[in-house]
C-alpha cells in the first residue's frame, strides 16, 4: 500500500475542507493538484459564476433589443369590432407602400374587440398612450370615438389639395364635454374627423369586415405623417 499517496491526498483535503470558515489561501490553493482545484472551484465559485454569466446575459439582450437592434413601430392600424383576415399581409403591403426598408421597423394591423372588457382597456390604453395612428370603424363607432376626442381635424392634418380632393369623402363628429354622471354638458361644432372608406379596395382585398367602415387619423398619432400616406393608401 502507497502510505505516502494516501498522506498526501489526506493532507490536500485537509487542506480543502479543514481551514478556518471554509477558506484557504491563494498559496494554499496553488499548491493544491489540479483536481482539487476543480472540487474548490465547484463548492465555492461555480454558483457565483453561473449568476454572474446569467447577468451579463440578460444585459447583452437588454441592450441588443433596446439599442443596437431597436424594434420601431412606424405605423399602427386598428380596427374596431371587425374582422381582419389577412393583417400579415395587409401589413407587408403597408411597410412596402410606406418604403419602410429598416429590418427592425414595422408596420401593426391588428383588429380589437371593445365589447370584450380586456380588449377594449387595451385598445383605451394605446389611444391613451399615443399609440395608435390609424382606426377603421363603423360609422356609429366613429360617432363615439369622435365624442371622446380620439380623431384628428383632418383639415389641420392632411395637405390641402388631398383635403379638396377628398371633401366628398369626408364625415364630420362632435366632441362631447360629459360630466361625471355621463350626461352630455356641451358639443363641439361639426368638424371633419373622418373618411368614409366603403368603397376601398383595400378592403375587400384584405378581407377587412366593417359594417359602414369609416377610417380616422387619431388626435395623438405618434407617425402623423405615415398616418397621412396610409389614408390615401385606402382612398387611392
């Protein structure tokens, strides 16, 4: 039997296990064999190092996202208690017409039930955060979407020969002052909100689902201008 190995891996242990709070000195861990190394390392760093890994992680992802290959949403589209088939699709044609060539930015098509409780906090809330850009509804929708103050003046927004050359088209809404029982205190005088959009092709083509579909530019449309392109997109 090899007495001297066996005094010499009990005194590696030792030397590992028996130190005062678990510790030992870099000269102690350099003289310890390589494969104690290993179990010291694994008992006393891999969990820390494995934190730390996990960190600088989650950070790289942080600032690959927010940063160096930031997701903008250049135009966003809402429909309002329709139906939308085909919104990928609808989408694509959008970023193609807008000339949206960054790989990271985007156009969203998405329709929104506000019947469903959720769904319609959802839809308040991108309204509210200024969000949205463009809403396709019927017309008795855009009668209370206008009352709140969600729609542009389109005579404030679009240029003015488009303005002239869709007068035929244009609906006007009020903007209701309501009071805290919901009882109506004022309205506003007519103003042109809306666009009637029935005879679009892009409708069908899209197999978008509104009964009397009107379209608005919203009050506070982050992308005003590609709000703009998109209703002649529709008017076209």
């Amino acid at each position: 039997m090899d007495i001297k190995f066996k005094k010499t891996t009990l005194d590696d242990d030792a030397l590992m296990y028996n130190k005062s709070k678990d510790t030992i000195t870099r000269e102690e861990l350099n003289q310890l064999p390589f494969k104690q190394k290993l179990i010291y390392f694994k008992d006393y760093y891999a969990k820390i190092t494995i934190v730390v890994i996990v960190i600088i992680i989650a950070v790289i992802s942080l600032l690959n996202t927010t940063i160096f290959n930031r997701s903008t949403c250049m135009l966003s589209l809402i429909l309002l208690n329709g139906q939308m088939e085909n919104s990928d699709p609808l989408s694509e044609s959008l970023e193609e017409y807008l000339e949206i060539t960054n790989k990271n930015d985007y156009v969203s098509a998405e329709a929104f039930n506000i019947s469903d409780y959720q769904m319609n906090m959802a839809y308040m809330t991108r309204i509210w955060a200024g969000s949205a850009d463009i809403v396709i509804c019927s017309r008795s929708d855009f009668e209370e979407q206008s009352a709140r103050g969600y729609c542009a003046d389109l005579s404030e927004t679009l240029p003015e020969e488009m303005y002239s050359a869709l007068s035929d088209c244009i609906i006007d809404g009020q903007i209701e002052d309501i009071d805290e029982d919901g009882n109506v205190l004022s309205r506003s005088d007519p103003q042109p909100f809306g666009i009637d959009i029935s005879d679009s092709s892009v409708l069908e083509e899209y197999e978008i689902f509104c009964r009397d579909p009107v379209l608005f530019i919203t009050a506070n449309s982050p992308n005003p201008d590609n709000a703009v392109k998109t209703l002649a997109y529709f008017t076209d």
